[in-house]
C-alpha cells in the first residue's frame, strides 16, 4: 500500500511539475510586443507624426519627427523640371526647421508647428508625387483653417486628437 501511495504521489508531483514550465512559456509569449514601424519614406514619415498627433503622442511625434528629418534627404526630384526641382529645393529647408521644433515642443506647440509642415508638404506631395492615393482633409475650426494629409478617406483630425477627432472633410484627393 505504500508501495502505490509513494508511486502516486510521485506521478502527481511528475505532472504538476511537467506542466509548469508550459504556463510560463505561455505567460513569456503574451508580453511580446510588436517594434514599432520604421517608416521608410518622407510621406509616410509624415503620416506616422499626424498617426501620433491624432493619439495626442507628443513623445512619439518628437521620435518621428527626427526620423522624418533623416528621410528628407532621399526625396527624389531628379526626373522633375528645373522649375520644380528648384521648388522641392526651396520647401525642404523649412520642413527640415519645422521638424525640429516638433522635436523640441510639446503637443500644442507640435500642432501649431505641424500646420506649417502640412502646407510644405503638400506642395511637396504635388510636386514629387506620392505613389498612393492620399487625401488632403481639411479642419475649418484650427487657427483659421488647416490642411494635412492622410492614407485614409476616414477623417482622423491631428490638431484636435481625441476633442474634435472628427472634425474636418475630404478637400482633395491625390493621385498615384
């Protein structure tokens, strides 16, 4: 008899220990967090600082931000005119100066700044293209009226965030 007790509770104890090391490899697999996207392009450098603006993000936009600086240099404007070549040579040094103030300011400040960064770069976008359809949106309410850019039809507003989050409409939509 003790003989099968003794064999029990050993098989029991086998199990239960046999069955730990799983839980944890579950419980380790559960807390793996996506890296974030790297964006690889000028304009999706911009859509991923309007992404944090919208999420009211201020340290997420001072990381792309210094990014999306970086990224300025591979615009490619040789196959423009001489005219536009000159006009993406013209609006790339205010993009960079506006770019690193969102890097130095906080959210409201960064909203203010990304205003005149939306402006350059939808010059930008007309004059080298965007290889996607993007959508030039519109909010009546902020300073006066503001544009940006989007991929996506669906109004998320960056001067607002979660306030006015909807607030705005389609103005344009661009061309791949």
């Amino acid at each position: 008899m003790k003989k099968i007790l003794l064999l029990t509770l050993f098989i029991i104890c086998t199990t239960a220990c046999a069955d730990a090391p799983k839980q944890q490899t579950k419980t380790n697999t559960e807390k793996v967090v996506a890296a974030p996207k790297i964006p690889t392009t000028w304009l999706a450098a911009y859509m991923g600082l309007k992404d944090a603006l919208v999420q009211t993000d201020a340290a997420q936009a001072k990381t792309i931000a210094a990014e999306f600086v970086r990224l300025l240099e591979d615009v490619e404007s040789s196959s423009l005119s001489t005219d536009d070549k000159k006009a993406v040579t013209d609006v790339l040094p205010g993009m960079r100066y506006d770019l690193e103030q969102i890097q130095e300011l906080e959210i409201d400040k960064q909203r203010v700044v990304f205003k005149a960064l939306s402006e350059k770069s939808i010059t930008l976008a007309g004059l080298v293209g965007v290889g996607t359809t993007v959508y030039q949106q519109h909010c009546p309410m902020y300073a006066g009226g503001s544009s940006w850019l989007s991929f996506n039809e669906e109004i998320r507003n960056p001067y607002y965030g979660d306030k006015m989050l909807k607030c705005g409409v389609v103005e344009a939509t661009l061309a791949p």
